[in-house]
C-alpha cells in the first residue's frame, strides 16, 4: 500500500517543460521558477535561466534609436567608399596585400568607432551588422574605379574589423 501511494505523489509532483509540454523536469529557472527542459535552458554565472528571462536581461543594454542604424549606415558607407578608394591606388602586389591586410583591419575598427560615436555611443541589437555592411557597399561603390585584389582584401578585412569592434569590443 505504500508502494501505491508513494508512486501517485510522484505523479502528482511531477513538472513539465513550459515550451515542450510532453518533457517532465525537474529544472527551474532561478529567476521566474518556471520548469524548463535541459534544451530550453541557458546557463548563466547565476545558474539555469529560461530564454524569455536571459532575452528581457539582455534588453536592457540596447538603448539605440530609430534613426541610430542610418546615421551608421551613410557614415560606414561613406567611409568605406573612401577607404576601398584610397586602398585601389596602393596596388603594389604583395607589398600591397599586406598594406590591405594590415590597414584594412584598423580601418574597419576606426569606421567602427566612429560610428558608434556618431550615435551618441547608444548600442543597437544589429549595429556591428549595419556598419559592417555598409563598409562592404561603400567598398563595392568604389570598386570600379580601380579593380584590384588589395582592394577587395581591404573590404572584407574592414567589415571584419568593424565586426569585431562592435560586437566582440563593445
């Protein structure tokens, strides 16, 4: 008869994921309580977090405004332009790969840095996305005027740099 008993309170406690309602758990987010499964929770420095709560968490660092990704997006592009432009008439061969690689790089992170300041250094969710492209059409815009490989290697070195600037350094 125990054994009876004992088995309908485990049943009875039993919890589910709040997403996957088939799953039983026994995890709960540390912030809200709510029972999630192994595959919907993150781990955070303070334990096991739901997604809903880490997504309101991370929220709270993005204050950019509307106008913010096209101020960026005109300043990347202009810029970029001007640095794919300049970069097409260094074509010295090798010695010109390095200069692109090199350059392209610090410019990317400088074009970066210029526009986050621009925008009154407020942090969009796609920010480092909008600079980065930009940088690569303002460097496909200057593209036909001298077609070069030092070129296209500065491009994509300067969308890497801005990359990283903005979404790994800030």
């Amino acid at each position: 008869m125990s054994e009876t008993v004992q088995s309908e309170a485990t049943q009875e406690g039993m919890l589910y994921c709040t997403v996957h309602p088939t799953v039983e758990t026994t995890l709960r987010c540390n912030k809200c309580g709510r029972p999630m499964c192994t595959k919907c929770a993150v781990r955070t420095p303070v334990g096991y977090r739901c997604r809903e709560c880490v997504r309101g968490q991370q929220q709270i660092f993005y204050n950019a405004k509307t106008v913010d990704p096209i101020i960026q997006g005109i300043v990347s592009v202009i810029l970029g332009g001007v640095g794919s432009g300049l970069m097409g008439f260094l074509n010295f061969g090798f010695i010109g790969w390095l200069i692109a690689f090199w350059a392209g790089s610090a410019a990317g992170a400088l074009i970066a840095d210029v526009a986050h300041r621009l925008v009154g250094k407020r942090r969009g969710r796609y920010s480092w996305l909008v600079v980065a492209g930009g940088i690569v059409l303002g460097g496909l815009l200057a593209l036909p005027f001298s077609l070069s490989i030092s070129q296209l290697l500065f491009i994509g070195m300067a969308a890497v740099g801005a990359v990283g600037r903005l979404r790994m350094g800030r």
